[in-house]
C-alpha cells in the first residue's frame, strides 16, 4: 500500500497537495487522516484474520507456510492492529471530525497536538506492522503475556517492535484525550451545557477520561517489558521478578480499553438512530447516567480475565458481581434506544440499518460477557474460542458497526458528497450475515472444547464444519469490505455534491453549516438553549441556527506546520535503536525529542493567523474557488 501511494502521489503530481494534508491542523483534515490510515491497517488485520481463517479451515491444515511461529505472528499482528491501530484511530477520527462541530467550536483546544498525535499514533502503527519484513513480528499473542513474551523465550526482535511502537502510538493517544477533555469543557458554544450537550460528545468525553487513566498502566507495562527486553532487568520474569505484574498492569488498561472502544460507538448509534427516527433521545439525562455509571465500573473488573491465575475466591467473587454490575447501565441503554425508535419515522438509511443491527448483535455479546462474569464457570470456558467468539461479538459487532454507521451518517460532512444507498445497503448485509457466519460458531467450537490461539485441530476433534463455516463467513465480510471501497471510488465519481450542508435532516449543530466544513466553522458562534438545537430551530423557528448578537472582532485559525511529522520521523528511526539495541540511535531519538520540543518553544507563537469576520469570509471564498 505504501508502494502504491508513492507511486500515485508521483504519477498524478499530487506531493504538494499531500504535504498540504500532512502537515494540516484543522481538526476535520486529521479526523480523515485518522480514518485514512486506520482504514489502512484495517485492510492488513483483515488480511490477517482471512489467513487465520484459511489455515483453521480444515482439520491438520497447511495452508502455505502460515503454522506454528508464523502462525502465532499473523494472530499477534491481527489482534494488536485491530485494536490498537484500527478501531482506536477510526473513532479518534470520528471524534475529530464531529465534536467541535457538535460543540460549535472553531478547532480543537490545541491543534498542533491534534496533528502530532495522528503522527505519533502512525509512527507506532507503522513499526508494528513493518516488523513482518525487518526481523520478524511479534508472536507472544496481542495481550504479550510475561514471561513468554520475554527476551528468554521469544527472542528476536519482534516483542520490541511490540513494545515500542504500542507506547510510541498511546503517547498519541493519551495527548489526543487531554486535548478533546479541554476542548469540550471550555471550547462549547454559548449555552451549551453539558446537559444539553449530543450524546456522540458525551461518549468522547467519558472516553477521554478512561484514555488519560487506563493507558498511562499499559505504558508502564510496555516500560517494564522494554527494560527486561532490552536492558537485561528482572521485572516480568518468572524467578526474580512477577509476571503477574503484567497481567494485572495490562488488564488494568485493558478492560477499560474495551469501554475505550465501545463507548464512542454507543454515542454515534444515539446521534443516528434519533436523526433516522425524527424523535428526541428517550430519557436523555438516564442515558448520560448509563455512559458515565460504565466508564465507573469499567475500572473495576479486570480481574475477571485473572479468574484462573490463583487470587482467590472472594477476590473472584468481588470481580464477578462488579462485572455483572455492568449490565445495568448498558440495559438501559438498549432499552432507551428502542424506546426512541417506537413511534418513530424511521428511514432505513445505510447508517441506520448499522445501528439497528447492532442492537442483537451487542446483546449476544453481552449475555455471552455475563456468562464469563461466573468466575465456575469461566475456568471452563477461559482460554477457548468461546473468549474469541465472546470478544469479536462486542468490538466487532459494536464497535466496528458503529465505525461503519459513523462513517456513513458523516462522510457527506466530511466530502461533500453521499454514499451510494444502494451499494451501502449490499455493504450492510454482507457484513452482517458474514460477521454472523463467522463469530457465532466460534462460542460452539469453544464449548466443544477448541482452545484459542492453536494453529491446528484434528479431525476426530469434529471441529472440521464448523471451522469452515466461520471462514467461509469471513470472506463474506472481506467481499463487504471490498465493496465498502469500490463505493467510495464510485461515489467520489458520480454521486451528487451535497449543496445543503445538512442531507440528512440533521438535529445538531454540524448539519448547520457547509460541507466540508469551512476555515474557521463558524464565523458566528451558534447560541445554543435546548438539547438537539438545529431540530428544535427547525420545529419551532426559521430552521437556522440562532448567533451570538455580536462577531468577534479577532478569529484565531491554527496554521499548518510540518513540525509533528518531523518529531514522529525522528522517533521512527530512534525507535530501531531500541529494537535492535543499538545506543547511537538511542541517543539520537532522545537529542531529536529535546531539539523538536526546543525549536516549539520557539515558534509557538505562530500556532494561529488571526482573522477579522470579513476577513476570514474572504479567505473562505478565495479557498472555494
């Protein structure tokens, strides 16, 4: 893909318009970044699980050279680019193109940390995932348990491509949730309350709040495996130090990592399934309570991936009942989105026909987490393709079908343009019914005894059907993406550009002004004095978007700067150092981080162009032309 890129940049004469995207602040251009790039490492963890898939189709299978260590590559490098580096930066980029929209704000809080952290996060995906042809991957699984993920027992360099890009990629992450926390509790339009705020806003925020307390406990894990990696400490291993330190560090960040994932995706089914049912949200204020109540108690259960390890029966019990307690508030949440559809118009919209699959979808996935809840009978079904089965139901069939609602409901926001209904609605059931094919027979397989993470079975196991009915749905939902694509290239050609700013009958304050959104957003900042402004104006006055009586006589717009990706490329080649143990490239990423941070501190004072209203509308006409 990378290849491809240069070759295209260099064919059409288009480096300059890439350096122009490259090097962006506005938050609309690194949301699409962000999607771009997760996009493309969603194709190569696609490309890892149909390899998976077509090893385990048939019983003592030997699918070209993918067995034994090549195997446990490929499941490693599928699970880790999944989460890390595809759901993660999807609704990152969700998040960038639509909350200051939601919020009436003109840019993120800070936007040239909005740009470093988009480099950061393809910087750490990028070492990951060229570890394939430069020493070899990862193999210890996604969750690189110690001490088998220590230099002792898998050496090589592919564990300090693991380490070191996963930290590299959540500096990233962490920088980008202090910057949506400060952007949404002080960048809101006049009168927005964070009562009044979209529920796609609220999931950003509680997700925000997870990210700045779960992953600085992966980033201390991720040091301590780098040290005993390589510098020869004794933190993780299984004689001087405690490999259930790494148990406990990583699922500290682990199963809120899973809220991290699941909670923006619950925000975009509120924002689609209200706009697509022309209803208000059922008991607004009940759902807020719902989102903040599972981020809570989303830090107080990850020892229920530990029921096996040995701590004890009260300690499993008070884990089990703390995870049991999260199915309250997600029950609410099921409840109030039906609530919202019933006596509803509801338009069966690509973006909706996502949202409503997702429904069943999540309540298998639930009730199967609230059968791993029982700490008796997790020791049965821990550790087999029930797990896998139970995992891929919820972020797959929640988060993924959020992504791709998302990224229906707002790319005419993002482009100016539609998806293709028709081509979507093929992109819609393929996916499901594959996803269905693929994942539920999992959880039998489990049952019948199949552990996880194995390579081969045989064929007195009976596991042969049911193998091939899940590869089969796999490439049911590899043909829905590939369809998904060929709609993009052919509605970029020929569907019509979207004039209105608002196709869908929008209820907040994205849909109320042009899309793509224009320099600045809004010249005006919207006066905001009840839940679903843009509706409410249309419900009850001329359909616009009420302003603050006066303009600013200053508006300040971030200006483009190519510093980011110069540090991200400096952490890039330092990174080898580590992974390769060389000190002089060691040193070099340290020199490059203070001189970056130096020359910062320097030019920050040419972060922002300042505007006058007139001017700033002169600017946005010569820019349209």
């Amino acid at each position: 893909m990378a290849v491809a890129a240069l070759f295209l940049l260099t064919r059409y004469k288009k480096w300059k318009w890439a350096w122009e995207w490259a090097t962006s602040t506005h938050h609309h251009k690194v949301g699409i970044l962000y999607l771009a790039a997760g996009g493309a490492f969603f194709l190569r963890g696609g490309l890892d699980a149909l390899i998976i898939r077509l090893q385990l189709a048939l019983p003592e299978n030997q699918f070209w050279v993918f067995q034994g260590e090549k195997y446990n590559q490929m499941m490693t490098t599928h699970g880790t680019t999944m989460i890390f580096f595809v759901a993660m930066p999807l609704l990152i980029g969700l998040m960038n193109v639509a909350v200051p929209l939601q919020i009436g704000a003109r840019d993120l809080a800070f936007p040239h940390l909005n740009l470093l952290s988009f480099w950061l996060f393809l910087v750490g995906g990028a070492l990951v995932n060229i570890s394939f042809v430069l020493g070899g991957s990862p193999s210890a699984g996604w969750t690189g348990y110690a001490p088998l993920s220590l230099d002792v027992y898998t050496p090589g360099p592919g564990l300090n491509y693991y380490a070191i890009g996963i930290q590299i990629a959540g500096a990233g992450t962490i920088m980008s949730a202090i910057n949506f926390l400060v952007t949404i509790i002080r960048k809101r339009a006049p009168g927005l309350t964070f009562m009044r705020m979209p529920l796609f806003t609220w999931s950003a925020f509680v997700t925000s709040i997870l990210i700045l307390f779960a992953f600085p406990a992966l980033t201390v894990a991720l040091l301590l495996m780098t040290m005993d990696r390589v510098y020869g400490t004794a933190f993780l291993t299984g004689t001087e130090g405690n490999p259930i330190i790494w148990q406990h560090l990583f699922w500290i960040f682990g199963h809120p990592e899973v809220y991290i994932l699941i909670l923006p995706a619950f925000g975009i089914f509120s924002d689609v399934i209200t706009t697509f049912s022309r209803r208000n949200l059922f008991a607004y204020p009940a759902m807020v309570f719902a989102l903040v109540l599972i981020g809570f108690l989303g830090f107080m259960v990850w020892i229920h991936h530990m029921f096996t390890v040995g701590l004890g029966p009260i300690s499993n019990a008070i884990f089990a009942l703390s995870t049991m307690s999260i199915a309250v508030p997600t029950g609410i949440k099921i409840f109030n989105w039906l609530f919202t559809l019933r006596g509803g118009v509801i338009r069966f919209k690509t973006a909706m026909l996502f949202s409503l699959a997702f429904i069943p979808t999540f309540l298998i996935g639930g009730a199967t987490g609230v059968m791993l809840s029982s700490a008796p009978a997790d020791y049965q079904y821990h550790d087999s393709y029930f797990v896998v089965g139970h995992f891929h139901y919820v972020i797959v069939g929640g988060t993924v079908l959020g992504i791709f609602a998302g990224v229906y409901y707002w790319w005419p926001k993002m482009f100016g343009f539609l998806l293709n209904e028709a081509l979507g609605k093929w992109h819609f059931w393929l996916f499901t019914i594959g996803f269905h094919v693929t994942f539920f027979p999992m959880h039998l397989m489990g049952l019948n005894g199949m552990p996880r993470r194995v390579f081969t079975y045989l064929k007195s196991d009976g596991l042969g059907t049911l193998n091939l009915i899940s590869t089969i749905g796999a490439f049911l939902m590899a043909l829905a993406v590939m369809i998904f694509l060929w709609n993009i290239f052919w509605s970029y050609r020929n569907e019509k550009r979207d004039l209105t700013g608002d196709p869908w009958e929008g209820r907040t304050l994205e849909w109320s002004i042009p899309s793509p959104p224009p320099l600045g957003n809004f010249i005006k900042r919207p006066l905001v004095t009840t839940i679903d402004q843009l509706w409410y104006e249309k419900q009850e006055g001329n359909g616009t978007i009420r302003t603050a009586e006066e303009e600013e006589e200053i508006i300040y717009v971030s200006n483009p700067t190519a510093q980011p990706l110069m540090l991200a490329g400096a952490l890039f080649l330092s990174s080898f150092g580590f992974i390769f143990g060389f000190p002089p490239l060691q040193w070099f990423g340290f020199a490059s981080v203070i001189a970056m941070l130096t020359l910062r501190s320097f030019t920050a004072g040419r972060t922002w162009t300042p505007y006058t209203p007139d001017e700033l509308r002169a600017e946005r006409r010569k820019g349209s032309q």
